[in-house]
C-alpha cells in the first residue's frame, strides 16, 4: 500500500503535519533521524516524503543520488526548514493536501474521517491515529459502553496501509487466525480469563499480528506493555454532540433515500437534556428511529412518537441511580470474575450480595443518624428486616434478654 513518510525531529511540525493529512485519510510514516528517513526511502510503497532541513546528520547531496538511483519513484519535498536543490512542499494545509492527494489513495472514506473527528479522542486525533499505526506495542482502547471503540481499532488497522485481514474475536474465541499477519482486535478485553488471552497472544506472536484490544475499564495485569488510547464519553463533550447528530441525519437520510431533514430547536434542547449513558451508539440509534418514523422536513420534539421520545426523556432519580450503580458494580467486579479460573467452585454470587447488602445497611444507618426506622424506609425494607439483618452483619448490637 502505498504510503508517505515525514521527516523532521521538530514536534511541533510533525504533529501539525500528521494531524493535517490525517484528515484526508492517508496512510503515513514519521521518523526523527537520517537513518530513519534512509530506511523508509528504500521502501518501494513509499511514493512522498516530506523532509524537514533541520532533520539531523541530513545529507541533501546523498538524498539526492539516493533518490536517482532508487528502482522505484519517489518525490521529495522539503517541509519547514529549506534544502538545497530540493523543491519545497506548498505552503498551507489545502495546497499540501493537494499534493498529496496527488500521490496517494484514500485509507479512510470521508465518512469515516468525520466521524473519527467526533469520538472523543482528544486533541490531534488524526496525529495520534497515525503514530499510533506505526508502533508495533499492542493497543488498548478504553471507553465506556458505545463509544465506538472498534471503530477506532479499525482506523488505526487501515492507517497501517497494510492489505492484511481485520479479524474481530469475542471473549473466549481463541480459534486459530487466517493467514501469517493482520490485525487482530479483541472485543472487550476485560471480560477474557488469563488462559484463553495467553493463547491468542501465542497466536499473534507466531505470526505478525498487531493486537488491539476495547475495554470499559481497566484490564487486568497480562505481563504486556499496552499503547493505551481513551475515548470521552459524550456527556463529557456536549460540543461534539450536535454535529455528531447532523452526521448521522445525514448518513442515514442518503441510506433511506430520504428529502432534506432538520431538527428544530426543541429536538437539539431534548437532545442536550439527555446523558446518553451508552454514547454515541446510543445517538446514532436514535437518529435511525426518528429519521424511519418521522415524515417531516422540520423535526420537533412534540411530533415524535411517544416510544422514540422516551428513549431520551430525563428519566427518575431512581432510574438514574440503578443505571449508574449497576455499571459501578460492574466496572468492581469485572477484573474479579476475569482472574478466576474456568470451572473453579467460587461463591461468588453470596459473596458479592451480601457485601453489597451490608454496605448499604451501613451506608443507610449512617446516613439517617442510626434512626433505624428511616434507614429501613431509605431501603424499602421492613424495619424488622433491617433490624434482622444489621444485627447479622455485627453492624447492631442484639439486646439480650432480660
């Protein structure tokens, strides 16, 4: 696959560089010395090299005999500082892209481009996808539930430029992988046991397989040195939300062959309102179902059909709070339940609900002073039961009998 190669040791300028190509899709390499910049000249994919005069130990007069006596063609410009007798790349981002786009082919489809500006990944997406790509460490993608992740695995697979096999497995899928090399994304890392990782890890290592794993929370302990890259959940970005949202209007109304489509200011204000607990995925769900069931240019909160307004109607307190303790027990338990072996007799499910309960009684008495009445009234427990089950946790005193 063809690819272009930036030279310069100048961080500043490199990051701007990547991040300005990125946008376009291409697949791209980046060295900080000489013998870097020799290697990746040799390479018969390479078709554009942007080499900055300051790089160290250069050599313009051996760059340009290297150049003419390459087997394969490859164009250089010089980028920030000028080199003798090398032409200069143009000068701002729309002329350097169109000389790229000259040279190379596409990786990422606009589409895609746009979306991957939307996830979440911080400052300089495109900057850090593209060096990401280069390494050769295994990747952890970190973010919570719908945040995309194997959408990013799969940008950093085609920024590679490799025309090698994208292969998905799900916790315990240690079938063998096709072929000597690719990349191989595990889907939610923190729920694999040690076992069954150690074996794909094997796999991957016989061959040339770039591993890349999603996880909501933080792995266990694997003896690996992960490239780790976290994802924001969309709550946390409510600027990003609007134009996330028109890029799915417009993704699906070509899909459905639909006439132009709007939201009204009490769409984008029911919108905003919402937490999005499963992030993007959860957007984009919901664009699907009012785009499919509203016919209207100009969409508005008060025309949706009660079913698809209550996917995003500000839910109770209480719902909020099982939402969100469910997903605390879990992120707790997870790298419990993934550290035991298959087939061990393990009480886990007496262990977990009775420090929960306990937890809660104490939390409970606490919280109304030791007024046992209001804590049971706090738990939706009899007082009876309460009194029952604090005196078995040791967490009341049981009154002796007189």
């Amino acid at each position: 696959m063809a690819h272009l190669v930036i030279a310069t040791d100048q961080e500043k300028l490199l990051t701007g560089t990547l991040n300005s190509l990125g946008k376009i899709g291409v697949s791209l390499r980046s060295t900080t010395s000489w013998s870097g910049l020799l290697a990746a000249l040799t390479d018969e994919n390479c078709v554009l090299a942007l080499i900055d005069g300051k790089l160290p130990g250069l050599d313009p007069s051996l760059l340009v005999r290297l150049l003419s006596s390459l087997g394969h063609q490859t164009r250089i410009r010089s980028i920030g500082s000028p080199i003798a007798g090398i032409k200069r790349s143009p000068v701002g981002e729309t002329a350097l892209i169109r000389l790229v786009n000259r040279h190379s082919e596409r990786v990422l489809d606009r589409d895609s481009l746009k979306e991957i500006a939307l996830m979440g990944l911080g400052e300089h997406p495109f900057a850090r996808l593209s060096r990401t790509a280069q390494q050769h460490l295994p990747i952890r993608i970190e973010g919570e539930l719908g945040t995309n992740k194997e959408a990013v695995a799969r940008a950093i697979h085609a920024l590679r430029g490799a025309q090698h096999p994208f292969v998905k497995k799900h916790p315990g899928d240690i079938g063998s992988l096709p072929g000597k090399t690719g990349t191989v994304y595990l889907k939610n890392i923190d729920q694999w046991n040690h076992q069954d990782l150690q074996i794909v890890y094997e796999m991957a290592a016989k061959g040339q397989w770039r591993i890349i794993s999603g996880t909501r929370g933080t792995a266990t302990d694997d003896g690996k040195t992960w490239l780790n890259i976290g994802i924001v959940p969309i709550r946390n970005r409510k600027g990003d939300l609007e134009a996330l949202s028109r890029l799915y209007i417009a993704r699906y109304r070509r899909e459905f062959e639909l006439p132009t489509r709007r939201f009204d200011k009490s769409m984008w204000a029911l919108m905003r309102a919402y937490r999005w607990p499963k992030n993007a995925r959860e957007l984009e769900h919901f664009i699907v179902q009012v785009l499919s069931n509203v016919q209207s240019s100009t969409i508005r909160a008060k025309n949706l059909p009660v079913s698809i307004r209550e996917l995003v109607e500000p839910k109770s307190r209480i719902a909020e709070i099982s939402d969100g303790f469910e997903e605390l027990v879990e992120a707790r338990l997870r790298n419990i339940v993934a550290g035991i072996e298959k087939g061990a007799r393990v009480p886990l499910h007496r262990i977990s609900v009775q420090a929960t309960e306990k937890a809660l009684i104490r939390l409970s008495l606490s919280h109304t002073g030791g007024d046992q009445k209001a804590a049971a009234e706090l738990l939706g427990v009899a007082r009876n039961t309460l009194r029952t089950k604090a005196q078995a946790y040791g967490l009341l005193t049981q009154k002796k009998k007189r």
